[in-house]
C-alpha cells in the first residue's frame, strides 16, 4: 500500500454564507479528509466564536443519499476526543489576530485503516458540503470576523494500492433541539447499521453539561434490551475511563472581571497567564465551561486589554459525550442496531435552552 495527500482545495473563499460543494471524484481510497480553515478577526475582538462554531454542517453525499454528517463544533469534539489532542488549532480571539482550525474526517478506526476506508468508487457522485455563516455567533466586522475572510484548504488523505475495504465510518446528526427544564426527551435512533459510538452535545454558557441533562438511557424493542441507562456523570466517568484527556486553548485580550469561555465540558487542569511580563493574569474555577479572568499590572491594580493566553486540558470539548460501544477497535463488537425493530434514547433534561445534538458515529459496510 502507497499512501499520498491531495490537496482538494487551497485556501478556497467561502464568502460570507451558504454552502459550498467539492466533488470527491477519486480513483483511490479515501482514509481521510483534512478540512483547514482559517479567518481574521475583527479590529475590536471575536469573542466566543471559534471558527467550528460558524460551520453548521459537515456532509459527504452522494445524491440525495448522506453518507456522513455532524455540525462543525460536533465534528472538532469527536476528533479531539477521540485522538486525545486537536488537531492544529490556533483559537484566538484578539483584535485582527488571525485563527484557524482543522477539523479532520476520519472513515476507519485510523489513518490508513487497512479494513475501513471510503471508496469513491461505489458511489455514483460523492461530494464534500460545507454549510456556514460568518456571522453565526457575531456580525462580521469590528467585533467578529472581517467580512469574507473565511477560508477553506482541503487535503484528502489517499491509498493506493490497498486491498478493497470491508465499509467505512459514517457520522449521522440525528436530532438537534433546545432543551427544556425537566422532562425525558425521546429520540427514534437509526437502525439502518451498527454503532461504534453515541454522540451528545448539550452546550449552554454556564451550565454544567452534567446539568442540562441528568441520565441517558437507551431502550430497544420496547424495553427488550436496555444498553445503558446512567446517570450523565456515569456516562461522563465512562468515557474518561476509555478515552484520552484532551486539551484547547485560547488567546484573548482581557479586561478585568471578564468571563472567557473554554470549550471545555469538564476541566481537570489549567493555565493561564498574561503575556507581557508587566501584567498579571489570574482566575479562579474553570468551572462550568468557562471561566472568570483578573489582570493586573505588578503593583495589584486591575488592568484592562490584557492579552492572556489559557489552556484547559479535560474531556468533552464543546461538552460533546462519547458513548462507545464494545471495544471500539474491534468491529464485531459494535451495537447491532439493525437487529432491533426500534431503538429509542431518552435523555432526562435538567435545565431549558441549551444547544442538544444527538448523533452516531456508524460502520458502513460495502
């Protein structure tokens, strides 16, 4: 097997909004696409808008026919999770400053999977959509991003020479909704083909994603077969168990008193510091998600636009759940869904108006 990356696109506009469609017309396999995006930000800030925040999808298609498809946020959260680390993230928040992210696609259990890839050429017309809008989290301009700055460079992740895969790894974006205060919110789940992992986002500024939602419980046939049905601090001490501690950062600049959002679900070690050795940057708890800053000059006295640069190493960035099924390299092990007439998820809501997505990671066979 030979191994090569493409570059699909470089550094492709992507306007202010819409969608933009890249064909994958490949003769080799595909184990993976790299997507690179980057912007500048405002004259003033860009507070709390990392670049994934202001892709809302992520598909590959083929027709009308999905074949992957998670948010921008969601897809950052399982990779970094999964692989214990971002991949190359620059998050920065500082007037005129210049982010950018990479958010991998992944079709097998790694790069190069021998067994799980995808195949370009057992679909008809497959094709990569990004959907977007730069002005998802704040106007573009001043305090978001400059206008029309964001960009897009794909690299596709190709072998050659591999023998024929057995199926590939498909994301599907079943549900998104608002929570509610109380209440057991019940999803009819797919069961079209097996599952490797359960993916659940519930974000809200403030609140403990252990808050939003108390206990996740999975019901098949009515109750015939109960998977799990946990509290979310189990469900939350069981990824931790499987999956590596992950970690994001972010360079700001600060007054005094402001509260800085992590992308951090659940912290479990912090930094911070200012980045002039004439300033002092300090905070307290990195609990929930966020964090509140204090700068100072040398003698005590509070400072403001302090540039300050955090990391947050924990689990759950973008407070985004893995739940795994079996041992999730091996494929036998995955939750045969198909088997079951109906696979119902109910998620027992504890506070209104977080941002809830319910997705799964899939294997495909060919």
């Amino acid at each position: 097997m030979k191994v090569r990356d493409d570059v699909l696109e470089h550094q492709d506009d992507l306007g202010t909004s819409g969608t933009k469609i890249y064909n994958l017309d490949y003769a080799d396999l595909i184990s993976g696409i790299d997507l690179d995006f980057g912007a500048t930000n405002g004259a003033a800030s860009n507070k709390n808008s990392p670049i994934e925040r202001c892709v809302s999808k992520i598909e590959i298609v083929d027709g009308g026919v999905v074949l992957w498809d998670l948010p921008g946020d969601v897809a950052y959260a399982l990779y970094s999770q999964e692989h214990g680390a971002p991949a190359d993230d620059y998050y920065t928040e500082c007037p005129s400053d210049t982010p950018y992210v990479s958010i991998p696609i992944r079709f097998g259990r790694e790069l190069y999977d021998p067994q799980l890839s995808f195949n370009p050429r057992s679909f008809k017309n497959p094709q990569l959509k990004i959907t977007f809008n730069e002005a998802a989290v704040n106007t573009a301009g001043a305090t978001g991003f400059v206008s029309d700055s964001i960009h897009l460079s794909i690299i596709a992740r190709l072998m050659e020479d591999a023998p024929a895969p057995e199926g590939f790894l498909s994301c599907r974006d079943v549900k998104e909704f608002t929570s509610l205060a109380s209440g057991d919110d019940i999803t009819e789940m797919p069961t079209d083909y097996p599952w490797r992992l359960l993916i659940v986002r519930a974000y809200e500024a403030g609140t403990d994603l252990r808050g939003t939602w108390s206990n996740l419980k999975l019901s098949c046939d009515g109750g015939k077969f109960v998977p799990f049905d946990m509290s979310s601090g189990n469900v939350v001490s069981r990824m931790a168990e499987i999956f590596p501690m992950t970690s994001r950062g972010n360079y700001c600049r600060a007054d005094d008193g402001d509260t800085i959002q992590t992308w951090m679900g659940v912290d479990l070690a912090q930094m911070i510091h200012a980045r002039t050795a004439s300033r002092v940057a300090v905070a307290g708890a990195f609990w929930p998600g966020q964090t509140t800053v204090h700068t100072y000059d040398l003698d005590g006295t509070a400072q403001n636009d302090v540039d300050v640069h955090l990391n947050v190493n924990g689990y759950a960035p973008h407070n985004t759940v893995l739940v795994p099924f079996g041992r999730i390299n091996v494929l036998e092990e995955y939750f045969n869904a198909p088997q079951y007439g109906t696979v119902k998820l109910y998620l027992t809501q504890g506070d209104a108006d977080a941002e809830v997505n319910i997705a799964v990671q899939q294997l495909r066979r060919y």
